[in-house]
C-alpha cells in the first residue's frame, strides 16, 4: 500500500515536471540516495528523489465514528513523511533549485489525491491529504548525516489519513516464488 502511494504520487509529479519543462526524460525516481554500504545511488543523478522518512499512526482521528464488530479489526490511518530531493552535479546548484520549485509547485496544484486524479492509488474512495512538512534546521543535519550523503536542495511532505485495512493489504501481496498462481 505504501509503495502504491509513493509511486503513484511520483508518477504524477514525473509527469508535471515533463509538461512544465517540455521535456521528455524522466526527472523522477522513488530511491534511497545511498546504498546500503553508503555509496552514493548513482540512478538520481540529475533527478528528484523521493524517499521515506517516516511513518505515523494518524492519532487525531483514530476513534472517531469507528464502526466495526467485534472479531472485526479497524481500519488504521497513517501520514506518511516523504522527502524529496534534487541531485543536480558539478556545480549545478540553479538547477536543483528549480526543480525543488516545481516539486512545492505541484504540491500547492495537488492538495488532495484520490483514485479519481492519481492512477494507481487504490480505489477505496479515500482522499490522500499533502502537506509541507518542516524540519528545523538541526534535525536536517542530524537527517543528512544519518542518511550518509552531503546535503542537497530538497523537500519534505507529509501525506495524511492513508487508510489501512484488511482487505487493501491483502489484495496487494505479491505471489510467493515457486507456488502456482491460485
């Protein structure tokens, strides 16, 4: 479910950006900046990278006018907190910026996403909330740091009250490798 999110949401910025610029090359990519050893992903050159940060259990409306019978588990709502980043090489500082200007464009143009207006978002008929999200200035480093790389122009969002339940999560499993498709 996550994964359809971030993908859709990244599809749907990929294509802004492609029509804002008259371009035909793909500008984004959901990928970590380095791997696992550090080394620096060299897919996100001259991209805007989309990342997880966090997950949060939506608190404010977990409770209200919940409906469901006992042995029934509810639905839980979840924000999630993504980043995006531009990595523009050898000296290419203007470039990065105009691209994270077009990622703060595009979320002021797209408030709420639903299956109506983002293709491949679950038809559940919820509405996906955006958000900016700040983070002080010695959480960014304490973030960079973390992450393994030099900072680079970018920009966090946080998307609100994705609804799990039992029904999207199980409908979303791949096949298991070996067994035959059911």
């Amino acid at each position: 479910m996550i994964h359809n999110v971030i993908t859709s949401i990244a599809s749907k910025l990929n294509e802004f950006i492609k029509n804002k610029l008259s371009i035909s090359d793909d500008t984004v990519i959901v990928s970590s900046l380095v791997d696992i050893k550090g080394n620096l992903n060299q897919d996100i050159e001259n991209k805007i990278s989309i990342f997880l940060l966090h997950i949060e259990e939506e608190k404010i409306s977990k409770n209200v006018g919940v409906k469901y019978s006992s042995g029934d588990n509810p639905a839980i709502k979840i924000n999630l907190h993504v980043m995006f980043s531009a990595y523009f090489p050898n000296f290419n500082y203007v470039e990065a910026l105009k691209y994270i200007s077009l990622v703060i464009e595009f979320f002021q143009n797209n408030i709420v996403f639903e299956d109506s207006n983002t293709p491949g978002l679950p038809p559940n008929g919820n509405k996906i909330y955006s958000e900016l999200f700040n983070i002080s200035i010695d959480e960014i480093s304490k973030l960079w740091g973390n992450i393994g790389a030099n900072y680079v122009p970018s920009v966090s969002y946080k998307l609100k009250h994705i609804v799990f339940d039992g029904e999207m999560i199980s409908e979303d499993v791949p096949r298991i490798l070996g067994l035959p498709p059911e």
